[in-house]
C-alpha cells in the first residue's frame, strides 16, 4: 500500500487490471438461466477499463492480455450468433467511446494540432534504447530475479513454484477442466489460470525490456494475491509464510514509508 501510494501512473494501472479481472470474473445467473452469462453492462465496462488502463500505461496490456482473451474465449462459448454480433461490439464501442475522450483531453492539454494517441507515444519512446539510456539500463533478469523479491519477498518464491505446477493439485476440489464446464470450484480454477496468466505474461514482456523498475511490477500484486489464498498453501506453509511476510512488509514499511 505505501508504494501504490507513491508512483501513481503504476497504482492507476494496479487497480484498473484488479477491476477488470473482478468484472471478467463476474458470472450472472437468474432463475431463468441458472447458467452464468455475459451481460451487456459487463461488455461495456470490460471495453471502458480496457481503454483507460492502456491509456494510463500502455504495459498494461502486457497484464490485460490473459484477461481479455479469456472473456472472449467466454463470449465465443456462451453466446448465440447474433449475442456474438450485439455484445462485442459493445466492448468496442465502450472501448472507443473511452479512448476517444481521453485522446482528445490530452490533445487539448498539449495545446497539439495532431491527435495525441498517449500509448503509442510511451510506446514509441521506450522502444528506443537510446531514450531508456538516460533512465538507465538493466539486465533483462531484473525484474525476476531482483524487483521481484524487492516488492514482493517471499510470496516471489511461492508464485514462481505455484507457476510451474498444475492448477489441480492444489486448487482442493477443482476437476480438471473446471474451466471449460460448470463446476462448483470453476471461478476459483479460473481465477488461478488467469493469475497464472497475468504473472507468466506481463512479467515475461517485461523483462524483454531493457529498462527495468520495481513499480512496473506493481499490477502483479493482484494475481499474486489470488495464487497467494488457496487451501493448498495454508495447508502445508501458512505459519511459517506468515510469520516471514509480516516480518518482510514491517521491515519494508520502515524503508518505504519512513526512512
């Protein structure tokens, strides 16, 4: 909480990916459809967040892109043909509609003649390594072998293990393809995928880079914090994880917050 108080640009994307990863989540069932569906407020809002967390950081697609494949993956499944034709289109008009407004508020605010398209231009400048010299230079194993652990301990020990091991055995009660049907334990499945997704994902495209800060790591808080609450790891490490997680925020609090 103390950094995502400090560099805000990186707070606003945290909390917009953890908005919209609740939203896909979500699952709407009535008594006339004891199936979960897809709303049409819920495509709206998926559109909307999109575009004001690429808007915020264009990284935020590297975090964004297993949520968002997913919902699709959910549209496709889920609904009819003409559903298929109403609902997405819905997302992207929410998405437009967004993008289009906070375009022209930055174009105002630079006083610029051309359309200013924010992301692009972050973009465009951090894939010159002769601008991210003047910000520093890192080795592409930054961010997992040291911004990692600097913002998140030894919850990176447990994510990094919980990455490489199959969902199943540890997600008590979830069958294998709880994804794919309508299981009791499938939003608690599918929520450890997407977790797993969203580390395997944004961190991957971001150590391909060559300018590496611990604040862009921070959007990881949110899969982290889901792979971290499972009975599996309760059962077997929840007192000695605990003891050493209060010690490491206490101990960072100091040097954040304080010092």
């Amino acid at each position: 909480m103390v950094l995502l108080n400090r560099p805000f640009s990186n707070a606003m994307e945290t909390w917009v990916l953890a908005v919209l990863l609740r939203i896909v989540l979500y699952e709407k069932r009535t008594a006339k459809s004891p199936k979960p569906s897809i709303s049409f407020l819920q495509c709206l809002a998926v559109g909307a967040l999109s575009a004001l967390g690429i808007f915020t950081r264009f990284t935020f697609v590297c975090f964004a892109c297993p949520i968002i494949f997913y919902f699709g993956f959910k549209m496709i499944r889920q609904l009819g043909f003409f559903g298929w034709i109403i609902k997405p289109a819905a997302t992207y008009l929410a998405f437009l509609m967004v993008a289009s407004d906070i375009m022209d508020r930055d174009t105002e605010f630079y006083s610029s003649i051309a359309s200013v398209l924010t992301p692009w231009n972050a973009f465009s400048y951090n894939s010159q390594v002769e601008n991210l010299q003047e910000h520093g230079l890192h080795p592409r194993w930054t961010h997992g072998l040291v911004n990692m652990f600097i913002l998140y301990g030894p919850m990176t020990l447990m994510a990094y293990f919980l990455l490489f091991t199959k969902s199943s055995e540890w997600v008590v009660g979830a069958s294998s393809d709880a994804v794919l049907v309508d299981d009791p334990m499938a939003k608690a499945k599918t929520a450890v995928v997407l977790s797993k997704g969203i580390l395997g994902f944004g961190l991957g495209l971001l150590s391909s880079a060559p300018h590496q800060e611990p604040r862009f790591l921070l959007p990881l808080l949110v899969p982290l914090a889901l792979l971290s609450d499972n009975p599996w790891m309760r059962e077997h490490y929840c007192k000695q994880l605990s003891s050493l997680w209060i010690f490491f925020n206490g101990t960072l609090l100091v040097l954040f917050g304080v010092l």
